[in-house]
C-alpha cells in the first residue's frame, strides 16, 4: 500500500471520529498566533508540556482542574506562584510542574509581546527554549499556535520506515492539498487509536511501503 493510500484511509477515520478537532486544527494559522493572548499561549504551552509522555485521555479529564491549579492560566499571577502543590494535587509530576512556573517566569521577564515578535523571527526551534519543550514537543507546541505548520518527529512517522518526516508528510500534504501540521494530527489520531489494526494492517511498515522521494 502506498503512503497515499495508507493516508486516505487515516482521513476517513479522522474526520469520521474527530471532526472538531481538524476543524481546529485547520485555523491553527500564524493569523491565529498573531491574535493570540497570553492565556490562550499558556493553554499551548502547558498542554504540550504534559501530553508529552500521557495519554490524552487522561490528560484531558484532568484538564479543568490543572487550568485551575495554574492560575486559570493567568500569566502574571501564575509567574507569581511559589508552590508547584497545587499542580501536584492534580498530576503527581514535579518535574512538568516545575518547568511550567520556570517557563512562564521566562516569559513575563521578556514581556509577553515581545517574546511573541522574538518567536515570529526565530521560528519553531525558539521554543526548544521554553523549558519542558524539546526537539520533538517544539514542533508540537509551533503546530498547535499556529506559528509553523510543521509535523513532529513522533514514533509513528519511523514506524514506517521515513528516516525524515519532513520530506514524508510534504509528500502527502502535497497530495491532498493540505498543511503539514494537519496531515501530522490525522496520522497521530489514526496511528494513536490502533484505527489501523482495526482495518486488517499488519504493520505500519508493511502497510506503508512506499519510498520517500529523495531530497535535492
């Protein structure tokens, strides 16, 4: 089966089972990131730092509560936070707590605003600075603001065999005519959910044997 294939098949069950979130993800624009406020980042930010790892269900039940623990995402009131207790009540994970105060500290120092311009500039690897963001969650985190349209390096993409995900899900979002980072989510729902196993896939690698093109 080629990576097309394999990848009309991911949309039917993506947009069959999550059509709200790839309507969200479709307006996930740099005209949304220009509009963004502070809040509306922090829900990005804290989000992305704790789905790292979790499974989204879970990340999702306890979602309103850790809203609440942190500020109700409030920066300069959170930036004022001396105790990540109340973050542990919620998810027991001190590290990710820790990361969250110390990144939005970060922020507030530089001013919201300008962090915003800084991150326009520099582009998605900026955010490799925000602690609790990696190599892999920076991309994430530009894809869910909408600063880049850009598709993680996850474990599903070398599943099938691509050395680079880039010139991968180009192909497809060439394809389909759709945005990189879109095309990256409807693969993560159908590869997260095992929707593939249900449809008689053997294996991602075996489903998906066709060859990335080579770059130049």
């Amino acid at each position: 089966m080629s990576p097309e294939r394999f990848y009309a098949r991911a949309w039917r069950y993506a947009r069959r089972e999550y059509p709200d979130s790839l309507d969200w993800a479709k307006k996930a624009t740099r005209a949304r990131f220009l509009r963004m406020r502070a809040s509306q980042f922090l829900a990005e930010y804290i989000w992305v730092v704790y789905a790292a790892g979790f499974r989204v269900a879970v990340l999702e039940s306890k979602w309103p509560a850790l809203r609440a623990a942190y500020a109700n995402l409030e920066m300069n009131g959170l930036a004022r936070m001396r105790s990540i207790r109340p973050a542990l009540r919620v998810i027991a994970h001190e590290k990710k707590a820790a990361s969250v105060l110390r990144g939005v500290r970060q922020i507030v120092a530089e001013g919201f605003p300008d962090f915003k311009r800084r991150l326009l500039k520099e582009g998605p690897d900026s955010l490799a600075a925000l602690p609790g963001i990696g190599p892999i969650t920076k991309d994430h985190l530009a894809r869910n603001l909408g600063l880049a349209s850009v598709a993680k390096d996850d474990i599903w993409i070398r599943r099938f065999g691509f050395a680079d995900k880039d010139v991968f899900v180009r192909r497809l979002a060439t394809r389909y005519r759709q945005q990189p980072g879109l095309v990256d989510l409807v693969i993560w729902y159908y590869c997260a959910d095992a929707a593939w196993k249900a449809e008689g896939l053997t294996s991602l690698r075996a489903a998906c044997r066709g060859r990335a093109p080579q770059q130049g």
